[in-house]
C-alpha cells in the first residue's frame, strides 16, 4: 500500500502541473498554435497567464472563453512478457477564461481576472492490465485563478503581477494483491482535495518597433492536502473481511511543491503581416525531491511514508510564426521540446513522462472588430522505457495525444 499512496500523491503533483511543468501550456488559443509561446507579445486576454506585464499593452476590455479537448492514448509493452495494454480515456475538457479590464481609452493601468486548468483528464487502463495494483483509474481536475494588475510605466516598458489561488480534486483508484473466496483481488480507492497558493510577475520592454522581450516568473506552489474535514481526503478499500483491520478507511495528509518557472521569450515582426515568438523556460522541478505522507490510521499494511524522487531542474524551448493573410484571418504554425525531469526510477503509469516534442498549428477569424474566434491543434508522441523503482513496473509507455483547440472573444 505504500506504493499506492506514493502513486497517488505522485499523480496530484504531476497531473496538476503537466501542462507547466512539461511546457504543454493549454492557456491561451493564439499562443497555442504558435507552439505555446507569447511570453513576450500581446496578444488578448491569455497574456494574463504569459506574462500579467504584456497586458500593459493592451487597448480595450475583453472576455476570452475557451476550451482545448485532449485525446489521449497510452500503450505499455511489458519487457518480460512482451504483451501490450492500453488506456481508454475519456477526453479531457480543460477550459480557460480570461476578463480584461480598463478604466478608458488609453489607460496606463489594467486589471485582469484568469480561471484556467492546467491540466484536467481522466487515465483508464483496461481490465485486467499489468500494471493494475499500480493503477486502474484516476481522475483529475484542478483549476487556478488569478486576479491581475498590471502598468505601463514607461511607452514601451510594461509591468504586472497576478496572486495564484490553485484548487484540486482528485480521485484514484487500484486493485489491491488479496483475493475473496470467489478469486475477486481487493480495490482500493483514494480521493482529496488540494490548495495551495503563489504569484505571476512579468516584465514587457519593446526594444524597438519589431523586437520586443518579456521575462515572467510564476512562483513555487505548495499544494496541501489535509485530513481535516468530512469531505476533504478519504481512502476507502474493499477487501476480504478477515483483512479488513489491515485496510481501514480514513484520511491522509501530505504536502507537495509545485515548481516554480521562469521564462525568458522575444517576440520580432519582420513585416507588418509576419510576427515570430520564442520562449525559453526553466522550471524548478527539483523541488519535488522527496514524497512524505501522514495516515490518520497506520497499520502494518498501511505506514506513513518518506520516498526519494529526486526529479531535476530543466530547460523547455517554444516558439512558432504567425502570418497575416487577410485582414480578418491570421494563420499560425509552431512546435516545441522540452527535456523530462523524471528519472527512469520514478516514472509511473499515472505520468509516463520523456523528453517531449510537439507540433502546432492555429487560425484566427474576426467577425467584426469587437467579435472574433480562435482555433489550434496540438500534437505530441513520446516512448519511453524505464522501471520504476516503487512498482517494480520495467516496460515501454508509448502515448500519442490530439488536443484541438477554439476560443471565442469579445472586446468593447
């Protein structure tokens, strides 16, 4: 059961951040489809998650709604039979909205209000898989918000800065190696609910006409799981009834960083139908060096915990173009790599992580000058061999994943 609790807290921590933490922002329509970067170029509303400094440079209020479906698949090839087993997800229906706000025309100073979901979706592995006293199901959702500030202090100098309130659900689910007297193996299923807390500061400087840069940096997150509360963790196993003072229910707490990344991007238009971006990221994922818990209820089966996972600081590059084609359409195409911080031993069912590369592309299309609509497509294709040091799993995870994207606008 202690490998069951670790997976459960490895997932949180990985699920909530997966987006930020591998560079697979799903913040933003228009900067999706340019490879999920716009660290330094203004684009709408989205910017309060780029880079809350951009924003400066906006001219109007606006109300930006969108959602990015992810369609996702995984197959593990077990290295000592050689058989195959694979997920069947339900899609994934990660949203964001965006609300811009100024006082006039002009104003030096705007105020911003961001709901997003970093990451949102559910991992189903078939019956019967391998791999199921690790996992047969979990389901996640977490949601950040930000209210923002942000000022032009200068013609060309930007400023801003966004408090984080990040909420999370999560729901887990294994079966356990004991067996009723009809051959049924035991099922364990965990589900919490996390908080945690932090900040999104950036900075916006237009060198000149057609390069710009921006610098952000969004701070660690402690997400906190507490066993206080009727409602706020519960673990609940089903097992023989000889065995059931060895699996009691009841609540667990934990406590787990969320790393912090600072982005460094360029923005340059050659022309006035052409605009590139670049992003640089470096995220502090070695500050999830260690998964501890404490159990309400601690038996010889169930212990409270202290396990090394040693994951390391790394480097993500995005970036892409995009291309004015007629005066109400843009077009957009884009990609980015980014290096895993996982090593071989803590990688998991939950979070099959490798270095990772993806393609993009986008389009825009305005109605009118206060109404316009958004689309992108997202894909990425990773293989990874490794054995995990918790479950003792030694197999190759190979995960594809589609996630088309549409937001709507509306500026006044």
């Amino acid at each position: 059961m202690k490998h069951f609790y670790l997976a459960f807290f490895s997932f949180i921590f990985n699920g909530l951040l997966f987006s930020q933490g591998f560079q697979v922002n799903f913040q933003g329509q228009k900067q999706q489809g340019m490879g999920c970067a716009g660290t330094a170029l203004y684009q709408d509303g989205a910017s309060l998650f780029y880079n809350p400094g951009s924003v400066a440079f906006s001219n109007e209020s606006s109300i930006n709604i969108a959602t990015t479906p992810i369609f996702a698949n995984v197959l593990y090839v077990d290295s000592a039979t050689g058989l195959g087993y694979r997920t069947k997800n339900p899609v994934g229906t990660p949203f964001s909205a965006y609300g811009l706000f100024q006082t006039h025309k002009n104003a030096k100073l705007k105020l911003g209000l961001a709901a997003y979901t970093p990451f949102g979706s559910t991992v189903q592995w078939e019956d019967a898989w391998i791999g199921r006293f690790a996992l047969t199901r979990l389901e996640l959702k977490a949601i950040f918000i930000q209210p923002t500030i942000s000022y032009r202090i200068a013609d060309v100098i930007g400023i801003g800065a966004g408090f984080i309130v990040s909420t999370g659900n999560v729901n887990l689910q294994k079966d356990i190696p004991v067996q009723d007297s009809l051959g049924n193996y035991g099922h364990a299923e965990l589900s919490g609910k996390a908080i945690g807390f932090g900040f999104n500061v950036g900075i916006h400087y237009d060198l000149n006409k057609k390069l710009s840069v921006g610098l952000t940096y969004r701070s660690k997150i402690g997400m906190d799981l507490k066993n206080s509360g009727s409602d706020t963790t519960s673990a609940i196993f089903t097992v023989p009834n000889s065995l059931a003072a060895n699996f009691p229910n009841g609540r667990f707490s934990g406590s787990l960083p969320l790393p912090s990344v600072t982005t460094l991007g360029f923005a340059y238009k050659p022309t006035d139908k052409w605009q590139f971006v670049l992003d640089i990221n470096y995220v502090g994922w070695k500050a999830y060096d260690t998964l501890a818990f404490d159990y309400d209820k601690n038996t010889t089966s169930l212990v409270d915990t202290k396990s090394p996972r040693n994951y390391k600081n790394i480097f993500a590059f995005r970036g892409g173009g995009q291309y004015k084609a007629l005066s109400k359409l843009d077009l957009r195409i884009g990609g980015g790599f980014g290096f895993t911080p996982v090593p071989d031993a803590s990688v998991t069912p939950e979070t099959p992580d490798a270095n990772r590369a993806y393609i993009t592309g986008g389009i825009s299309y305005r109605f009118t000058d206060k109404f316009s609509m958004d689309a992108s497509i997202y894909y990425t294709q990773i293989k990874r061999t490794a054995q995990n040091m918790e479950t003792n799993l030694y197999g190759t995870f190979q995960t594809k994943a589609i996630a088309p994207g549409f937001s709507l606008i509306y500026k006044w």
